[in-house]
C-alpha cells in the first residue's frame, strides 16, 4: 500500500514556504525529503508555488491605502442609498395591504360601537336620569371593555409589525 501523508509534511511545506528550504533546514529533514516521495513532492511544488508568488508580487502594484479607504466609503455610500431606494418586495406589499384592510375594519367597528354607546348615554340623559345613564355608560364600558383594549392593541401592533416587515431586508 502506498503511503498518502508523511508526519514530516507539514515541516517540509512551512520550510518551503517560509524560504528556508534547502540551504536553512536540519540534515535530518534534506535527509529524509530525499528518501520520501510524499515530502520530495511537497518541496517541490511548495517551490514553485513559492516562486511564482515572488515572482507576481515583484510587479504587483499595490494601490495607496488612502485610496482604498476613499473607495471603500464610496462604495458603502452607494449601497447604502440602492438599499434605501429598494422597492417594496410583494410580501411587504400584501402585508401593508391586510394591515391597512385590519386597521379601517378596527376604525369601522370602534365608531359602530361609539355611536351605541353615545346613543344609550345621550337617551338616558334625555330622560333626566343620571344615574341610569351612568349605570348604563359603565355596564357598556364592562361589556366592551375587552373589544376595546383588543382594538387598542391591534391598532398599537398592526403599524408596529408594518414598520418592522418593511425596515427588514
Ligand atoms: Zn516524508
């Protein structure tokens, strides 16, 4: 069976790639890269990896850091506006469209409800009697009560869910 990893592989690659392969590695190691086949071909191919790489960064041109500073802040400005003028996707568009729906169905049951009210409150005051319209205004307000706390929170939740599905991307 053929060996597929040498323990000594690793070494012989940081060597190799650090420049200290051949001249400025132990005898032990030269020694053992010539008798293996697995680090010979590490050396070798770390080698021209390694000169090639000197190679290109001898005539690479390496721009001025201002300059990549100043384009990276354009480059964000820019995203950022294209973020900003997104149109709205479909799902926010149905999700604005049921909660606009939601809210004038909550506007339209809250004034049915007002008007009753108002016109028990203003019949009992028609007949001068006081106390039986208050008793009236509050049995109204006991029986409501929770209508009206579920539309208040409705009316809270609806837009604050609205605004969160439209500020997510
Ligand atoms: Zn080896």
């Amino acid at each position: 069976m053929i060996p597929v990893e040498c323990e000594f592989e690793s070494e012989v690659l940081a060597a190799t790639l650090q420049g200290r392969w051949p001249d400025r590695v132990d005898a032990d190691l030269r020694a053992h890269v010539a008798a293996c086949a697995i680090c010979s071909d590490v050396a070798a191919i770390a080698g021209v990896i390694e000169d090639a790489r000197e190679e290109m960064s001898a005539y690479a041109v390496i721009p001025d850091s201002g300059r990549v500073w100043w384009l990276a802040q354009v480059r964000a400005r820019r995203e950022a506006a294209e973020a900003a003028n997104r149109p709205m996707t479909a799902a926010q568009a149905i999700a604005f469209v049921c909660a606009v729906g939601l809210l004038g169905a909550c506007f339209r049951a809250a004034s049915t409800w007002f008007h009753s009210v108002l016109g028990r409150i203003t019949s009992g005051m028609a007949g001068y009697d006081i106390d039986a319209s208050l008793a009236s205004a509050t049995r109204l307000l006991a029986e409501h009560g929770a209508l009206a706390l579920a539309m208040a929170a409705v009316l809270f939740l609806v837009p604050a869910a609205v605004y969160l599905a439209m500020g997510r991307d």
